[in-house]
C-alpha cells in the first residue's frame, strides 16, 4: 500500500469448495472479502484481497466532489 504502513489483518475461511478472503485495515477498520476455489493458491487471493482493500482506502480518502 502506498503511504505509510499499515497492519493488515487476513483471515482465510474454507466453505465447501470456496475460500473467502478478507482483508481489514487496523487503523479505519476498514474490512473487504474476495472469493475463490478452495485448490487455488492462497497467494493469489491474499494479493487479490490486499489490492481491494488499497482500492477502498484510497477510494474512501477522496473528498466528495461538490
């Protein structure tokens, strides 16, 4: 992530034959999830996962067009 860093909590949970991702900003408490098969790479979805909550933060860092 750009700036200064941040602690990222990561959570991988199994549910059949998908694992669900999340990724939580410590400072905002800012929380996304990201889907994928349980026989795919962790790597990926961790990526995956990391680059979303990038995309919210700086995408909730925006101040509001007038």
């Amino acid at each position: 992530m750009a700036g200064p860093q941040r602690e990222v909590f990561l959570e991988f949970r199994q549910v059949g034959n998908v694992v669900k991702a999340t990724a939580i900003d410590s400072e905002t408490m800012t929380e996304v999830s990201v889907v994928g098969p349980a026989h795919g790479a962790r790597e990926m979805l961790r990526r995956t996962a990391l680059a979303k909550l990038e995309y919210v933060l700086k995408r909730n860092a925006k101040p509001p067009a007038k």
